[in-house]
C-alpha cells in the first residue's frame, strides 16, 4: 500500500505564491513520482501543474494544506514544505 502524506504550511506575509514562486514550487514537485496536491480554502490543485497551482490565487499569509499518496509522499511534502520556507528567506 502506498505512503501517504500531509501538512500545512503558511506563505510567508509579503510573497504570494504567483509566476516565479509557483514554478519552483512546481518544479520541486514534478521531481517526486507522488501524487501531490495542494488545498487553499477548501480549493484543491494538483502540485505538478502551474496552471492549476496559479488558479489557487494564493497570497502572502495563507495556509496551504500539501498532501501526496505514493512510495515518495513523505519526501515529497517536506521537499515542498522546504520550497515554502525558502520562499521566507528569499
């Protein structure tokens, strides 16, 4: 049975999650053979597309919720969880 995975993080207060901040946030997740989503407000996308994570309109402050089922969930929602944090520090 595979793994599943699960958290939430917060964007930080003065980065919305638009073009750039969403590709490497894409990015990081087409890296994992996961399926990986991500729910904002009840709203769910799917990780590995921009398009979709785009649509979520997420802005400085909001609270992501990333899940992931497969053999890589675990790695996969810590590796975005990381993406969210780096997004802080930049």
């Amino acid at each position: 049975m595979p793994a599943s995975s699960e958290t939430v993080v917060t964007l930080p207060r003065d980065v919305d999650l638009h073009a750039r901040p969403a590709a490497d946030f894409v990015r990081t997740a087409l890296g994992f053979t996961a399926d990986i989503g991500v729910a904002l407000n009840g709203r769910e996308a799917d990780a590995k597309s921009l398009l979709a994570v785009l649509a979520l309109g997420a802005k400085g402050g909001s609270e992501l919720r990333l899940t992931a089922d497969g053999d890589d969930a675990g790695p996969a929602v810590d590796a975005l969880a990381g993406c969210v944090t780096a997004l802080q520090e930049s």
